[in-house]
C-alpha cells in the first residue's frame, strides 16, 4: 500500500536522532512560549528563524513546527491558572478553565485539556496524512492562471477572515506584497525601491522583518503590561485525575471540536484562534447544561483546545499541498524552506517525499511527547509562569539583535530590525495586524511572477481567468469576500459611534 | 473620548503615504504593457489601491467618536536605543559586554534595585554567551579583542 510505503519513509526520516532531538526542541520550546503570556509562536519561530540557516530543510521544518503545535499545548496552563491566555488561541480556553481552578478544580483542567490537545491534534493530523496528497494531485494541473488565482483568494481571505477591521487587513496584504517587491526584480534585472541601499538589493530580509514586526513589537507593548505575579497554586499529578463523569462529558465535545477545528483550520485566514472560538460557541448552544459554562463547564474547556490543535494540524494542509500559507506562521515556515532554496507547491510532495512524509511522522511522535512533557512535568511548566516579564524582555531583544546579525554577520540587519520594530509598535497603536502583512510578503513575489506569465500567454487578455473554471471560481469567491469586507464597512462607517 | 477616531485617521494617513510612495517612485520603472509587465506595473497598480484603501479608512472615521491612543513612548526608546546600541558596540566589546549594556538599556523603564538591574543583566550575558557562543558556534568575539 502506497500510503503505508510513505509512513515507512517518514518514519525513517523522524527516526533519525537529529531530527528527533530537533522535533523534542521545538515543542519543548513551544510549551514554553505557549505557557509564557506575552511571547506567541510567531515571535518564537521568528527568533529561531536564522538558526535554521545552518540546518537541514526537513530539520528546520520539523523544529518549527513543534513550536507551532507545541505552543497550543501550553497556551491553555495560563488560561487556566491566571486567566491570562497563554496565546491567542487560547483565551477562550479562560472562560471555563480558570473558574475550574477557582474550584480547585486546576489539575484536572490542565489534565483534559492535554488530552483533548491530543485528540484533536490527531483527528487533524490523520486527516492531514489523507488529503495532502490527492489536493496535491489536483494542485499539479494548475496553470499559472489557476494559481494566481489561488493566492489572491488566500491573501483576501486573510485579510477579510480576522478578528480586526477587514479594510486594515486589506491595506496590510497590499502592503505586505509592495514590500516585497523591495529588491531585484527576477524578470528584468531591475532594482526596485532600493533606495541605493546595497543592503536592500536581495529584497528586505524576511527574518529582519518577522522579528521585527512580531518580536520587537512585543516586546515594547509587553514592557508596560501586567506584571504583578499572582498566586498561582501548586499542582500535583495526583489532583489531575478527573472524574468518570467529567470525562465522560467530554468526549463528545472533543469530537466535535475537533471535527470543526479540522474543517476550519485548512480553510485559508482561519487560524486556531477562530477555531476555538466557534467551537466554544457551538458547545455552548448543543450543551444540556448552558448555565453552567463561565462557571467551569468541562466542554467548555475540551471543545475549543481540541478545535485549536486539530486547526494547528490542518492548517498544514494548504501550506503544503498547495504552497499557499493560511497565517502568517505558516507563511514563515514556507518562507523557511524558500531559504533553503526549495519551492513551496503541488509538486512539494512528490519532488520533497523524505521531508514531507517526514514532517508528517515527526508531528505523531511530536504530539506524544508533548503529553509526555505536559502532564508528568506540569510543576515546572507552573513554575515557568512565575517568571517576571521584567527578566524576559531584555533577553528577547538581545536574542533578536544577535539571531539576525547571525544570518550575513552583518549590523544592517539589527538596524533593520530596530525600525521594522518601531512600523510594528505603530501598527499595534493604529490597530492594524500585521500578519496579513506577512502573509503579502511571502506571497507577492509569488503572485506577480504567476500574473505575468499568465498574461503572457493569453497575450495580455485578462479574461484568461474568467475562462479556465478553477481560476473563475475561485475568483467568484474572492469577489464574494471582497463584496462581504465592502458591506461590513459600510455598515460600520454608518454608524456614529467607535466601535472598539 | 475624542470627537473624532483620531486612530483610523492616523492609520488611513499612514497607509496613503505609504501607497503614494510605490505609486510615485514605481513611475521610475518601466512600465510596460498587460502581456509584457515591467517591473513597474504592479507596484504602480498596487500602489494606487493602497492609496484609496487608506482614503477608505480615513474618511469615515472623521464621522464618529474614538478614543486615546497610549503610547509608551519610554518603552520604544528604550528598546530601540538598546538594540542600536548593541548594533554599534558588538564587534568593539564583544558580546558579553555588550549584552550587559544593551540590558541595562532595555530595562531603564522598569523601576527596580540597583543589584537586581545587575543580576538581570549578568544572568542574561551569560545565557546569551552559552547559547550564541558555545552552543550555535557564532563567529563574534565573546570579549573585546586587546
């Protein structure tokens, strides 16, 4: 059987001690950045970046990965222990979690949501293994029509689909694209809005920005936050055994967040937040006992850190069976494997089968050390959350400034860094996210290059993309999304009053 | 409250000037034609969108209420001024010293003892110089060369 073939090689490949010691660092670090509020994955994997400039592809990958998935893990231990999510993701995770430890009920919250992570983590990942490939098989009969087309639905999608205004979103993907045309133009040789800047001749540096926007950015909204250090109780491993009942409650929430975490996370712009935020809504409506959530309901909890971990696995999905990266993590993975000179794509699978099939088994063996990580050492993970903001920042930045001056040794990139810093304090001030910008970045280059080449063969006639099926379709689907972001606009320019 | 969204005001602005930017210097650039794009045809395109998406933002915010911006500016500073500055010192003082420096920087908006100041900055270089020096093999010098 081909699919099994294909496990087997993976499982060659993740076996390896590297990339098993890689794989253990990356969701190592990615619990602690989950359980750490303040710092998210997108900063993490930022910092990493230039470390994998020295690393194999497929190690790169798999250690960023972990992050990815491993800080869904423990986003939810300071949800629960502070009322503080640890990440996006898991804010929702809050409303039940942290009444459940108000009850002395924290053990077994940090228990169920491990297991429901891994629950979901799974249904994802299997149907990751299934579709990957056959939506590769349909990506390779893409023309260049098709998959401008494809970009452009994925970047309005990202845009429109958030949890801000959709017209910043849309300003932040144009910009991100017009930022990254900055540098040599591959068709004519051309410098483009390089300002004589030799530094700016290979394009503006991707780890300078991702660390800039996400990690410096942060850090300077971070300096003035919450800092008190609460008290946090002790858990121990016996306090962690739930009930029969509790568990009994949860098993179908977890199904059912995972079921709708899987669908919503390999959907283009919907990310794990979004996804736990629906499936906590849903849970709430289907439960028999409404009046209970916000005071500690157990569905409350494993619906939505199912429906967070099984989108953190399908998210996977487009990224790499199509090359199209849904959120800005994703565009810096891509953006990652872009270093190492491989380009994402349909035909990644089939060119890339070791670090494909690899990546796929090293995110089993992932999930299972993160259960192993999470519960046996919850204490030192508690322990983690006493550290001050105060010790944390400064190191960050000097973390930054030197991971960025590793890439070309050279200062440019730290001067870089500071003043993409500054544009990404000013975006947080005027309320814009910067991950679609990222996501423009990644992509642009990507769609001008298919635009081109489609209107070079049609002779400049645009109606190349209206006449090949795929290309209109999903065409119509960015218009429809375009009409939808214009309506919320205007309904919200209509009224008076500021809605924060 | 303020009478106007002084907020999206500001960003509309800010996203205006920026599309006018690649609109104006994408002239600078041949433009060419559908079937044969020069490279200036779609920062030029793309240019002139971002400057009505910015109008877009601006004009309705004149129309209703918003609220202050805080801006912490000691915070910006502070990180700016320390990763400049580590820029500038890395290569004369190595990394140790110069990560103490670029702490004691970065920590000036929080108010805290004199020893813990310190203790921040030394436990940090010391960190910085396993991981950067001695696990990732990074070829700065790890103290001012004599």
């Amino acid at each position: 059987m081909e699919l099994f073939d294909n496990l087997l090689l993976g499982l060659q490949v993740a076996s390896d001690p590297t990339i098993l010691w890689y794989c253990f660092f990356g969701v190592f670090l990615g619990t602690a950045v989950g359980v750490l509020p303040g710092i998210g994955a997108l900063a993490a994997i930022s910092l990493l970046l230039p470390m994998t400039y020295h690393m194999s592809p497929t190690a790169a990958i798999v250690m960023l990965a972990g992050v990815y998935y491993g800080a869904q893990y423990g986003g939810s231990t300071a949800s629960i222990l502070m009322n503080l999510p640890g990440g996006p993701a898991s804010a929702v995770t809050c409303l039940d979690g942290y009444p459940m430890a108000r009850k002395g009920k924290a053990g077994i919250a940090l228990f169920i949501t491990t297991i429901a992570s891994l629950f979901g983590a799974m249904i994802g990942l299997i149907l990751l293994v299934l579709f990957s490939p056959a939506i590769a098989e349909v990506g390779l009969k893409f023309g260049p029509a098709e998959l401008f087309s494809m970009m452009v639905m994925g970047l309005v999608a990202a845009s429109s689909m958030g949890t801000g205004s959709p017209i910043k979103g849309l300003a932040m993907v144009v910009m991100g694209v017009l930022l990254g045309m900055v540098g040599t133009d591959v068709n004519s040789g051309a410098a483009r809005f390089t300002m004589d800047i030799p530094e700016l001749m290979d394009g503006i540096n991707l780890v300078a920005l991702a660390m800039g926007l996400f990690g410096v950015a942060e850090v300077v909204r971070g300096i003035h936050g919450q800092d008190e250090t609460q008290k946090i109780e002790k858990v121990t491993l016996r306090s962690m055994v739930p009930t029969k009942s509790e568990m009994n409650r949860s098993y179908p929430a977890m199904l059912r967040g995972s079921a709708l975490g899987s669908a919503l996370g390999a959907l283009p712009g919907v990310g794990p937040s979004i996804a736990a935020f629906m499936a906590y809504a849903i849970e709430k409506k289907v439960a028999k006992n409404p009046e209970e959530f916000g005071k500690g309901a157990v569905q409350g909890i494993s619906a939505p850190e199912s429906a967070n971990n099984a989108a953190a696995q399908t998210a996977f999905v487009p990224s790499l069976s199509l090359g199209i990266p849904g959120d800005a993590v994703m565009a810096i993975m891509l953006g990652a494997l872009i270093i190492h000179g491989i380009q994402p794509g349909p035909m990644l699978i089939n060119e890339q089968p070791e670090m494909f099939w690899g990546l796929v088994v090293s995110f089993f063996i992932g999930n299972i050390m993160l259960v192993l990580l999470n519960i046996p050492t919850i204490g030192i993970w508690v322990s983690l959350l006493r550290i001050p903001f105060t010790w944390l920042y400064p190191a960050i930045l000097v973390f930054v400034a030197l991971g960025v001056y590793s890439v070309n040794n050279n200062h440019f990139d730290i001067y870089m860094v500071a003043v993409l810093g500054v544009v990404g304090y000013l975006f947080m001030l005027l309320r814009f996210e910067a991950a679609p910008l990222l996501l423009g970045y990644i992509l642009g280059p990507m769609v001008e290059e298919n635009l081109r080449r489609a209107l070079l063969l049609s002779r400049g006639d645009p109606s190349i993309f209206v006449d090949r099926p795929i290309s209109a379709t999903l065409l119509a689907i960015t218009v429809m999304m375009l009409g939808w972001t214009m309506f919320k606009f205007l309904q919200r320019s209509l009224r008076r009053r500021h809605i924060p | 409250m303020l009478n106007r969204d002084l907020r999206d005001i500001l960003a509309g602005i800010f996203v205006s000037i920026v599309g006018l930017f690649f609109a104006l210097v994408g002239t600078n650039y041949n433009f060419g034609t559908a079937s044969r794009m020069g490279p200036g045809y779609m920062p030029v395109v793309l240019g002139w969108i971002l400057f009505v998406l910015g109008v877009l933002i601006m004009i309705p915010a004149f129309f209703r209420k918003g609220e202050r911006i805080e801006v912490h500016w000691d915070s910006l500073a502070a990180s700016l001024v320390s990763l400049i500055v580590f820029a500038f010192i890395l290569n004369i003082l190595g990394v140790f010293l110069s990560t103490i420096i670029a702490v004691l920087i970065a920590s000036m908006p929080k108010r805290m003892h004199f020893g813990v100041r310190g203790a921040i900055a030394i436990s940090i270089a010391v960190i910085t110089s396993l991981i950067f020096i001695a696990g990732l093999e990074m070829s700065v010098s790890l103290f001012p060369a004599l």
